[in-house]
C-alpha cells in the first residue's frame, strides 16, 4: 500500500513511531530507537524527527564508548547494580521486545552501559526538575565510593550527568551530541559537528548534489589556512594553570566553565583550535596540550595543592628561633 493510504487510513502513524522511539531511549534501547525514527523518514520527510535521530545515534556513539571502557578496565565491571530506568522491570522489558518484534524491529542484541547522562540517571527525556532531584539523589547512594558496589568513577559520572542535565544550554548541546568525537579533516582540523553530520546522512537534498565532492571543501581549507596564518591574541589572564601554556596561545575562558585556545601545535605544523571543560580534570590533574588537543594530564608533583605538614618539635623551634633572629 503506498504511503498516502497509510498516512490516511493511520493519521497518527508517525506519531505512534515517535512516541515507541522516545520509549526505546528511555529504557536505553538507541537502536530500536533509531529504527522507529527512520520509519517516520519512510512516511513524510517533512516530519521533525531530526532532533530524535541526533539523539539516538549520539547514544549510539556513546554507548560504542563505554562499551570499548568496559572491555578495557574494570569501570564499570560490577554495575548491574546501576539500572537504565528503575521502572522498568525484567517483565516490562520483555514486553517491548515482544512488541517490537511484531513491529518488525529487531531489538539489540546487547544492553549496553549506561553510557548516556538519561540512563544513567534512570529519568526519561521528558522529566521534570523534581524527578531529576530524586533521581540524583538515588544514584549518588547507590554509587558512592562508600557503599557496597559504589566506586568514585560512576559516581563523578552521576555528578555529571545531573549537572549536565539540570542545565538547560549544557542539556541541549549535550542532545545535539557537542560530546561525541568529531571527525578529523586532511589538514588536521576537526569535521563538522555531530548536528550537522547526522542532518545531511539523512536529509542529504539539502545540500544539492555534488559530483565533485563538498564544494565548500576548499572554501574550508581557503579559512583554514587564513586562520593559521593570523596572529592569535594573547592568552586571557583568568585561564586556569596548566602546562598547555607553554605551547598553546589565544587561550580564553568562554564560560566559567569552559576553556578554549584558538591556536595548539599538533606536532604537524599546525596549530588547531581546541576547547576543554574545566571539570573533567580531577585536582590531581591540569590541562595540557596533546597533539593539539586540550586534554587532562597529571599534574607534576611540584605543582600540586601545598599540604598542611606538621612540624616536629625540634622543627618547630628552630623556625620560631630563625623567625626571631629575622624579626631582630
């Protein structure tokens, strides 16, 4: 039957869709997600879904991550104690499995980590300020270093989750995917960014067809090679200390939060443009320049907070003896 029967005889076909892919996000399902989405494509292309597909496939990406961690370290080795949704029980989930089988979604076929702020926390995407609370809440006890099965780890990436959350700009670059790693151009330079990769996957008729290739290619390349040649402003005297100061320059903070240097070396000849949030690094860490690329580092030993040091007695007299000969 063509679409328009469907879209007819159906008239709320691809809201059912949505509402089965934001489900499917929610119990941390991106795939079954993502298949839901793509079928509304299959209807009506004009239908906002892009917003969803960014997610999902984000999700996706992210859930690749933890994954290739999990295989890697013992991060998160004993987390079944952590679940995606709290109200979603064993049953429920073989429920949806069931029904997406008949909808003709293959579910997948491994659960992965919890590797988004939403499941970590256990709250939908629909939440309200006061679910995210108890859900922050919950997962700080669960997760805290103290407790049975808790672990420093999991519970800075609660902490994360809900600061991530609680913020409506950080949330919403967050759903646009501003984490996921970005493609590297020839030149050394970072791709478009998530947003934009995922919206011309699948809308590709909104940017014309290109038998040659990207025709802002060498536009791209034309800006690139202005910017390395321009002089970079001197760095911002707020920026936190750090050993990417002495290669990196243009350095700023955009936010009280975010740092950004328009010009690091990458070892290649070229200086790229790199951001960093200020809380991903621990107090035993700073920031540094790899490869171009703000990233955490350790902090050298000289260089780490002063440590209150009690003095022995005999240490102790003999400062109080210089300090009085100096005050004679």
């Amino acid at each position: 039957m063509a679409c328009g029967g469907w879209s007819a005889r159906l008239p709320r076909y691809k809201e059912a869709w949505l509402e089965m892919g934001k489900l499917m996000l929610d119990v941390g399902r991106p795939d079954a997600a993502l298949s839901a989405f793509e079928n509304i494509l299959k209807f009506d292309r004009n239908f906002p879904v892009l917003t969803y597909l960014v997610r999902a496939k984000a999700n996706i990406e992210r859930g690749h991550v933890a994954l290739k961690q999990t295989l890697t370290s013992d991060l998160i080795a004993d987390d079944r104690s952590v679940p995606s949704l709290p109200s979603f029980g064993e049953q429920e989930r073989e429920a949806i499995e069931a029904s997406l089988r008949r909808a003709s979604i293959q579910p997948p076929g491994r659960i992965l980590p919890a590797a988004d702020h939403y499941s970590m926390l256990g709250v939908s995407s629909e939440f309200s300020n006061e679910e995210l609370k108890k859900a922050y809440k919950r997962m700080s006890r669960i997760t805290h270093p103290d407790k049975n099965g808790g672990s420093t780890t999991r519970f800075q990436a609660v902490a994360s989750a809900y600061e991530t959350l609680s913020d409506g700009d950080l949330r919403e670059a967050y759903d646009a995917g501003s984490d996921v790693k970005r493609d590297l151009m020839s030149d050394g330079s970072e791709g478009p960014t998530f947003w934009d990769k995922i919206r011309k996957e699948y809308y590709p008729e909104e940017f014309g067809y290109e038998p040659f290739g990207d025709p802002y290619e060498h536009k791209r390349d034309l800006h690139e090679r202005r910017r390395q040649e321009v002089a970079p402003e001197p760095n911002g005297p707020d920026i936190p200390v750090g050993s990417f100061q002495n290669s990196c320059q243009g350095c700023t903070m955009v936010s009280e939060r975010r740092l950004r240097c328009t010009h690091c070396p990458n070892g290649r000849g070229q200086r790229l443009e790199s951001s960093i949030l200020i809380k991903d690094c621990s107090d035993a860490e700073w920031i540094g320049n790899h490869a171009g690329k703000l990233a955490c580092e350790g902090r050298p030993q000289q260089a780490l907070p002063p440590q209150n040091v009690e003095l022995q007695p005999d240490e102790e007299a003999e400062a109080n003896s210089e300090r009085h000969t100096q005050e004679l």
